[in-house]
C-alpha cells in the first residue's frame, strides 16, 4: 500500500528555517518522481519543488529558487524539503506527492502540476509570522 506521510511544519518568525520531511512507503523513490506542494487558504495550489531521484534531477517554483532546497535519502525512502528565509507568503499546508510518469521523473515535464501525481499525503501547516 503505497503512503505518503509529511512531518516537520510548525510556526516560525521570518527568515528562519524549517525542514519538511515526506516518508515514502509502499514503493521505492527510484520509481517515483517526488513533488512539494502548497496550498494557502483562498488560493490555488502551487507546485514548490520536485525530484527524481533515480535522474538525480530537481526542479524549483520560481518563488522559492534560492532558498528551499529538496533532496531524498533513498535509504531511509524519504524525501526532505529544507526551507531557509521564511517569508510570511510561505504559509500554507505543504503536500508531499508521488508521480509515476515517466516524462515528470525523466525529464522533470509538467512536476507542478497536480494531476500528474498519483498519490498525495495528508498535508503539515506551515506558519510564517512574527
């Protein structure tokens, strides 16, 4: 049974940091191409973040490039999104989520958007306020 689970989001005061984690089970991150998203309240989801991990490949929203960086340890079958200079608009619910197509793990094509994955977790809040 594939499961994504997120941990890892709280409040922090501006310009600090946070590191989300999302823990794969029920397949391996080779297989998978992970993506981070958000989603604030009264607004759509954005897509942050992506890696494919068995292409060593990342890709980044424009709005984060520069300050959250993503990586996986395949070992632990968990991927982190490590987030630096906190902005209060990066508050959100952050979703961790798996893709299976072969052009988003290969070539990185289309990572932001939603209906290209195929499972979602629950979601962690993050707060940015001082």
């Amino acid at each position: 049974q594939v499961q994504l689970v997120e941990s890892g989001g709280g409040l922090v005061q501006p310009g600090n940091s946070l590191r989300l984690s999302c823990a794969a089970s029920g397949f391996t991150l080779d297989d998978y191409a992970i993506g981070w998203f958000r989603q604030a309240p009264g607004k759509e989801r954005e897509g942050v973040s992506c890696i494919s991990s068995l292409y060593g490949s990342t890709y980044y929203a424009d709005s984060v490039k520069g300050r959250f960086t993503i990586s996986s340890d395949n070992a632990k079958n968990t991927v982190y999104l490590q987030m630096n200079s906190l902005k209060p608009e990066d508050t959100a619910v952050y979703y961790c989520a798996a893709s299976s197509k072969r052009l988003v793990r290969r070539f990185g094509a289309r990572w932001s958007r939603g209906n290209e994955y195929d499972y979602w977790g629950q979601g962690t809040q993050v707060t940015v306020s001082s």
